[in-house]
C-alpha cells in the first residue's frame, strides 16, 4: 500500500464505520444526537466525501497536500466541535446551560446564523452522557478520533506517506 490512494481508502472507510455505528447507536440502542453530535457527523461526512474524491482522483505530491490540508481542516473542524461538547460534559452540574429547542425546531425558526450561534453555545443535552466505553463518552471517543485524523493527515501532507505504511 505505497500509493495515496491506500491513505484515502482508509481514511473513508474509518469515517464511514464511525458513521455507521454513530447511526447504529441512533436507530438501534435508541441514543438521540444532540446538536453537536450532529454537527460531528458532518464534520466525519466532510473528511469522508475529501477522502473519496482523493481515492478517485489518486493525486500527484501537489495534489495530496491539498487534499491533506483539506482534510486537516475538516478534522480540527470535527475536533474543536467534539472538544466543546466535552467541556459542557465535564462543567460542573451547576453550570451546565439549559436545554434549549432541537436541531430541527431552531432550523425553522431562527436563521441560519443564529442557529449556528445557538448550536455551539451548546446546551444542557450536549452535557448529557448517555454512552461509555472504557471511561470515555462518544464525545471523548469522537474527540481522539479527530484527533487522530488530524495528526495522520498532517503527516500525509508533510512527508507525503505515513512513516512507510503508505
């Protein structure tokens, strides 16, 4: 697996397993998403779609650090959302917001703008964990999974390959 392609295949393939046990845990075990956990599963789409627009095209050097930088972005995007909602889960019980209106109800009611204002302020049901493996919520998960993303693709577009895997 020497080429780029290999990279973006796996990159796509990790995003949409997440995705999928993200949506398992929905449809299945019955786990509502909150507006941030939302907002994570576009960010895990975004990574996806440039990683399968990256395994299609199967660029040159220039072009893999593009795509790396594109995919960097997406990750801290992801990231920096997950971050947040583990800060809401961590404040103590005190401090922790209000539930506010539903990802849909505030679509409809307020702008765009405003509803992105509202959605990373973040609320009491982002704060709520339902969820754990290892001692981790899916909020702490999904934040070292960016995480992890982030670093893979920063060293993709720095070396150009993953130390040799690639």
């Amino acid at each position: 697996m020497k080429t780029p392609r290999s990279f973006y295949l796996l990159l796509l393939l990790s995003c949409c397993g997440l995705l999928g046990y993200g949506y398992y845990l929905q449809f299945v075990d019955g786990l509502e998403p909150c507006p941030l956990c939302i907002f994570q599963r576009v960010a895990y789409l975004a990574v996806a779609i440039i990683a399968l627009t990256g395994l299609i095209h199967g660029p040159g050097t220039t072009g893999m650090r593009i795509y790396g930088v594109l995919l960097s972005v997406a990750a801290l995007c992801g990231a920096s959302i997950a971050g947040r909602q583990v800060w809401l889960q961590h404040l103590p019980a005190d401090k922790v917001p209000e539930c506010g209106p539903g990802l849909e109800y505030m679509m409809q009611v307020f702008s765009f703008g405003e509803t992105l204002e509202k959605v990373f302020t973040g609320s009491g049901e982002c704060a709520v964990v339902d969820w754990t493996f290892l001692g981790f919520s899916i909020a702490e998960w999904s934040l070292l999974c960016f995480l992890g993303i982030f670093c893979l693709c920063l060293t993709h577009t720095i070396r150009g390959r993953i130390a040799g895997w690639f």
